[in-house]
C-alpha cells in the first residue's frame, strides 16, 4: 500500500492513499485521539485517489497518524492470536 503525503504542516497532514479501507480505518482511530480535532477523508471522483485531512491541537498530526497506525498494528495482531486459537 502507498502513501503520499500531500501537506505536512505540524498540526495539519493531508495525505493521499490507494485503499478506501485503510483510510476509512484510519479516520475511524485518529478520532478516538483527543489530539485529533478534525479526521475525514474524500474522494473527489470514483477514479481519483482518496485524501485523508488530519487536524491537531497540541501534537503533530504527524505523530498522531503514526500512533494511530502503531494502535491499528496492535489491533490486528490481537485479532489474529485469536484467530489462530480458534482450531
């Protein structure tokens, strides 16, 4: 999966993905960080790449994006211990 970063200002990031879940899963964890104050992406046509907009207040909308990948990391590995005790 590829990410380009569009705009990288310390507390606003706009960046650019090929996957709608991804995004999707993203906007869905940054808005549990109280950080975050504004999280949502669009997609201007079905052929177009959507872009996800990141707002902060007192972290970089950097950090916060990678925490939020760090806490969807976690997440899935829970899911797949389970998954494997499940035989």
């Amino acid at each position: 999966m590829e990410m380009n970063i569009l705009r990288n200002e310390k507390e606003e990031l706009e960046l650019e993905t090929d996957s709608l879940t991804m995004v999707e899963i993203l906007r869905v964890y940054l808005n549990k960080d109280s950080a975050v104050i504004f999280a949502a992406w669009k997609r201007e046509h079905p052929t177009k790449k959507p872009v996800l907009l990141v707002k902060t207040k007192g972290k970089s909308a950097k950090k916060a994006v990678e925490e939020a990948v760090s806490e969807i990391t976690k997440d899935l590995e829970k899911v797949e211990e389970e998954f494997k005790k499940m035989k």
